[in-house]
C-alpha cells in the first residue's frame, strides 16, 4: 500500500519541499495532494518537487482580535497549481497582486509550514 497523500506532502514540507502530485494521463499539476486525480479521475499521480516560485494571484488582509493583521493569499505556483498560504516579510497590506514570491518553509505550532516571501521589492 502507498503512503496517504496527506503524509507525503507533510514529509516533503519538513524537509523544506514542496511536493505537488501530476497526473500521468491528463498531465495537469495536481494540489492538494489527492488519490485521484481532479481533473480526469485517473488514480496515476506522480509526485514532484516545485521549486518553490510564482506569482501572487489575489492577497486579503484579516484582523483578528488580539493580534496583529496578517494576510491570506492564493499564490500560483509556476508549475501550474494554486495554493492557500501568506506572504510574510512585507506588510500584510502591501501584498501586491502579480508579486513574485518564493516558499519558506517555517515551524508554526510545531509542524512545518509552507509560507512564501517576496522575490523582488516593487517601486
């Protein structure tokens, strides 16, 4: 049996990668990691390793009570999947869209992390 999608990704994040699944048949990045493949239903994904780099495709700034601001962004990945994470070394509010950024791997709460940080500084 192989290991649960859930725990490869995991295990590649503690080792400071960021593990995404392609589809053999269809041939499209496929993330977060499933058994199935999303697009086609084929069960033939493959892991890889991203290299960590893309572009800010929308950024929101929450304020939660009791902390400072902080913000949610959706990053695409040069590889051609999408993912939840945060833009950190920047004010939360200064986030541009269509930024360049690059993954950090940090420890939040005990467990890794995938966070990204900006590439290039915008005039």
């Amino acid at each position: 049996m192989s290991q649960a999608p859930a725990l490869a990704y995991a295990e590649g994040l503690a080792a400071g990668e960021l593990r995404f699944q392609r589809c053999s048949e269809c041939e499209r990045a496929v993330f977060h990691p499933r058994v199935l493949c999303p697009h086609c239903g084929a069960e033939s994904l493959e892991w890889h390793t991203s290299s960590g780099t893309g572009t800010v495709y929308a950024s929101t700034v929450l304020h939660k009570r009791g902390s400072d601001p902080y913000n949610v962004a959706l990053i695409d990945l040069d590889e051609g999947f999408r993912m939840m994470s945060r833009v950190e070394g920047v004010a939360p509010e200064d986030v541009g869209i269509g930024s360049r950024v690059g993954l950090a791997v940090i420890t939040e709460d005990g467990a890794p992390l995938a966070v990204f940080r900006p590439l290039e500084v915008r005039a």
